[in-house]
C-alpha cells in the first residue's frame, strides 16, 4: 500500500508551484541543500561535539581530511565530525565570528540556548517588545523562557524605527543581563553601534557584564550577502539565526559568536570571553540532545551557496524587490507602517488602509494563490487573532526569478482581491465573488508557473 504522505507531499509541490509565496520568513532551497537534508546522514547518533582546532583558519581540504580527537559520546564520527566541522568553519567566515553552534534545531531553541548560557533564573532580558515586531521567544507570556526570565519590551517610533530613548532608558532601569536586538516584524536597519554604546552605560552603571545578542533569523541572508549589516562587527558577542529564512537553507538554528573556543568539557568562568564555550555547553547537554547531523550538512551546503557572488546578487535582488513591491503598493493606496521597508519585509496596515482586518485579507489572498500571514502592528487595537495588518517579503519570490515587473503585478491583483474583501465585508460572503477570485487565481498561477521552484521538477 502506498503511504498517503507520499500524495500529499506531491500536493504540497502542486501548491509551492502554482501559488506565490509571500510570507517573509519562507524560501525554497537548492536540491543540493534537499540531497543534504535527505541523506543517510540522519542514521547518525552524535552527542557533543567535533574538533574545534584549526577552525577558523584552516582550509576545506585540510579540515576534510584531517583525523582529531572530537567531545563526543558516541564511535564512528569521522565524517560527521568533518562535516560539522566545514559547517562551523563556514559559518564562521561567513558572518566573521570565531566560534559557531551549528547544531540549533530552530531558531526558538538557539535563542534558548542562548539565554540558558547567560542569564540566571529571573535575571532579566531586554529586547523588541512583541507588538513592536519583536519574536516570541523574546519575552512572549507564552514561552518557557517568559516563566524563568524576567523579560522587559522596547518599542518602536511612529515612523517605524527602534525607540532607542525608550531601549535606554529602559536598559538603565532594569539592569538586563542580555539586551537583544531582533525582530520578526520591523523594517529598518537597527543601529548596532548606538545599542552597543548603550551597553557600555549599562556596564558602568551596574558594574557587570552584559550580552549584547542580535536575533537575524530574518535577516540573515542579507547579512551574509554584504547587504545589512553585521552586528558581529558593531560590538555584538552573540547572532543567532534561523538557516531558512533570507538564508535560505535547511528549517534550523545557528549561534554565530566571538570570544574564547576550547573544550565544552570543562565549565569555563562565566565571563563574555568565554561565551562560545558557555553555548556550546548550553545547546548539549543543556538544551538539546543528538544533533541532526543531515541538516547540520545541509547547513553546510547553504553556507556555501551563500558564500558563492551569485548569493550576494540574489540578496541584492531580494531588497531591490521589497522596495519596489512597496512603492508600487503604495501607488495602489496600501498604507505601510514605516513608510516602507529598508529589508525584506513589508507591513501593510490593511485597517486603515481599506476598513478590514487582516485576517480577512490573508484568507481572501489565499483564495487567488498568495500566501502571506495576518499579523499585528505596533499599538494594534484589534486582538492578536484578528490583527490589524498583514506581513509579506520578497525572498522566496525573488528566489523564484521574479523582477520589477512582476512586483507592479503583484500589487496589482493584491488591490484587486481588497477590492473584493471591501464588497464581501466578511469571510462568509467571500464565496459570493468565487468567479471574480477565480480569475486572478488563475492569472497567479500563469504567472508562478512560468518561474520554476528549485528543487521541483
Ligand atoms: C526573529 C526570530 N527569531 C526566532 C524565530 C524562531 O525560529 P524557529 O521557528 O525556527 O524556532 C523566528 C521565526 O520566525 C524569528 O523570526
């Protein structure tokens, strides 16, 4: 008998190439990346760690070839342990850190691990508020995390940017031990140097050290592209990221930071010096145990692409996209929060622009095959299930091979299927306009389908 997952996920193909995806935080990877991810490396029981010697610094055909004594529990490491070892490496020269943890199984579980490393129970936390764009692993109520630290918001100005008056003040209120800068839903380019500057006050005022960690899970890709900056060199000790956003590799977690590397085996003093091997002690055994060494090679492979100036174009192209769907949104009457984007994500505030929330419209845009998610924007009067506006962004699209000239049809068809939802006035009388959605469906799927998805034939 055949296993029906099977038919579904040839269902799942059908709807990835018929459809457009919006969503900022998605993108399709290379078949390289998919070999990765499908190979019998997921056999492999790998507790700890390989060989940290030589990394950065040495070169692929030495790392791949040479034999080291690894921090591992189990036989029969070798490849596995040089194949981790390509990925730290690679990580490593790609965001200009000195130590990298590929093992992270998603972004929630690095920015855990991350926490677990430095702060105590109860110590506090300072990073974007939740209605201001920031994650939920960033203090959300509902999160482990909100139950062991205490977690402090910033906001966001009206014109979008971080409230960096309000992240002082704050940061020299409440004596965090970690501030974070990162986001899920902000569209400018944070100031890395000022909050590092801001970390200096804090030192001084509370005479302790304090982690400065930036979450790039989106922004990643970018970063690693040459086209936002890195905070690894504006003063940051810890990145954390998700792989498969803008990076666009495996669904997984990385923790890029500079200090001290040495053996996970011993507790190191707890000091930011020493806070690679702090990490690497927080992920196994602190948070995690066997890592998934397929995706760990997967992530390798996407490092590499990532390396490669075709990846640099691309990331180009992704913020060339994003700037131009906003403009041409604009021009539609879509009202943006902030005016606009700097990345690659736009938040069109669909209350005030057409008088309906945005889970309507999300529902409505699934109708005509473009994907993107209702989402809440900062001092949202709606409730978070029926938000205010919808979040989209360009790297999965512009993976794709879509241009300038799509992007004007784009906002082309989303002013349409606002038209429709304004006539409709509500999710039940959607079905009322079934021959006028179908028409743009169509029109969507004549276009998706003449820019082919990687890795489906
Ligand atoms: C800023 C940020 N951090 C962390 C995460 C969590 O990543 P994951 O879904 O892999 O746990 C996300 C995911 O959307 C994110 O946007």
């Amino acid at each position: 008998m055949k296993d029906l997952i099977f038919d579904l996920i040839e269902n799942e193909k059908v709807r990835q190439t018929e459809g457009l995806e919006l969503i900022p935080s998605e993108n399709y990877v290379s078949s390289n990346v998919l070999a990765a991810m499908g190979s019998i490396l997921t056999n492999k029981y790998s507790e700890g760690y390989p060989s940290f010697e030589g990394i950065p610094g040495w070169d692929e055909d030495k790392i791949a070839t040479e034999v080291l004594p690894n921090y591992r529990y189990y036989g029969g490491q070798t490849n596995v342990d040089r194949i981790e070892r390509l990925a730290i490496s690679r990580a490593c020269q790609l965001f200009h850190a000195s130590h990298a943890n590929v093992q992270p199984h998603s972004g929630a579980q690095a920015n855990n691990a991350v926490y677990f490393a430095w702060a105590e129970p109860g110590d506090t936390i300072l990073g974007m508020s939740l209605p201001a764009g920031g994650h939920l692993t960033h203090g959300s109520p509902v999160t482990e995390s909100a139950h062991i630290y205490n977690f402090v918001g910033y906001g966001v100005t009206e014109s979008g940017d971080i409230d960096y008056a309000d992240l002082e003040a704050k940061a020299l209120d409440c004596d965090p031990k970690i501030i974070l800068v990162g986001y899920s839903a902000f569209m400018k380019i944070p100031d890395f140097a000022r909050v590092a500057t801001i970390r200096e006050k804090v030192t001084a005022k509370f005479g302790h050290e304090v982690l400065l960690m930036a979450d790039m899970a989106h922004v990643a890709g970018l970063i690693a592209g040459g086209v936002h900056p890195n905070p690894l060199d504006y003063g940051f000790d810890v990145m954390t990221t998700t792989t498969h956003k803008t990076l666009r590799g495996p669904r997984g977690g990385l923790i890029l930071s500079k200090g001290n590397v040495a053996s996970p085996l011993k507790k190191p003093a707890h000091t930011l010096e020493n806070i690679p091997i702090l990490i690497d002690r927080a992920v196994f055994p602190g948070t995690q145990g066997g890592p998934l060494e397929h995706i760990i090679a997967a992530k390798a492979v996407a490092f590499y692409e990532a390396m490669q100036p075709a990846f640099k174009a691309y990331a180009e192209a992704i913020i060339k996209n994003a700037s131009a769907l906003a403009a041409a949104l604009q021009a539609q009457g879509f009202i943006l929060q902030g005016n606009g984007t700097e990345n690659h994500l736009i938040l069109i505030d669909v209350q005030k622009s057409f008088g309906f929330d945005g889970k309507l419209y999300e529902k409505a845009l699934d109708l005509v095959g473009l994907t993107l998610n209702a989402n809440s924007l900062p001092h949202d009067k709606n409730a978070a299930f029926r938000p205010s506006g919808v979040r989209l962004g360009t790297p999965a699209i512009t993976t794709r091979g879509l241009g300038f000239a799509e992007m004007e049809k784009l906002a082309l068809w989303m002013k349409q299927v606002a038209d429709l939802c304004q006539a409709a006035g509500s999710e039940e009388h959607l079905a009322d306009y079934a021959d006028a959605f179908s028409k743009i469906h169509a029109e969507v799927t004549a276009l998706a389908t003449s820019f082919p998805v990687p890795g489906i034939n």
